[in-house]
C-alpha cells in the first residue's frame, strides 16, 4: 500500500501536494495529545519511535534490493543512513525528556 501511495505522489503532484497536507494535518492534531500524555508514556513512544526509525534504516541500508520503486539502490541506502541517525537523535531526546521528567518528579516529592 505504501509503495503505491510514494509511486503516486511521484506521478501527480496533487496526491504529492494531498500526502503532505495529510502528514502535516497529523503532526498537529498529535501534538497536543503528546503534550498532556503521562511522563511513562512519553518515554516509551519516544523510545520504539526511535527504534522503529533506526530499524527502517538499517532495512534500507541492508537490502540490495529495491524496497520501493521511488529510490534507487544508492538513494535508498542514503536515505537509511539518514533515518538512523535520526533515529539517534530521537534516542538521545527520549533521554533529555527522561532525566529532565526524573528532576520534575524528584522535586515533586
């Protein structure tokens, strides 16, 4: 389904133009949800967020074949080495937010 959705966006501009309305419609209405979830909560979706983006990068670099007919081979592996260190840097923010959480519920106490 995703491969078909990226070839389209690659054809037609409008469905280009509809995907990135629709990603940016969903990045704000998650926003406000993740500013009220529990410290908990938060952590662990930052955490598997950051796993899942390095586990897609590593799948990207791994693979000699084509995962979607949009890259080619080297497009592919450059964008896999670009969602793990975004992966890392999604990692190293789900610590930020972890020991600053830990400092508020200290102080709490």
């Amino acid at each position: 389904m995703l491969p078909h959705s990226i070839d389209a966006a690659v054809i037609d501009i409008r469905f280009n133009r509809f995907m990135l309305l629709n990603m940016f419609a969903a990045g704000l209405l998650l926003y406000p949800v993740l500013k009220y979830i529990r410290f908990e909560v938060r952590i662990l979706f930052l955490g598997m967020f950051a796993a899942m983006i390095i586990a897609t990068g590593i799948a990207l670099i791994s693979f000699n074949i084509l995962l979607c007919s949009a890259f080619n081979i080297e497009q592919q592996k450059e964008t896999g080495a670009g969602m793990i260190k975004a992966g890392v840097l999604f990692f190293f923010l789900a610590l930020f937010v972890f020991f600053k959480g830990i400092g508020k519920l200290s102080e709490n106490e």
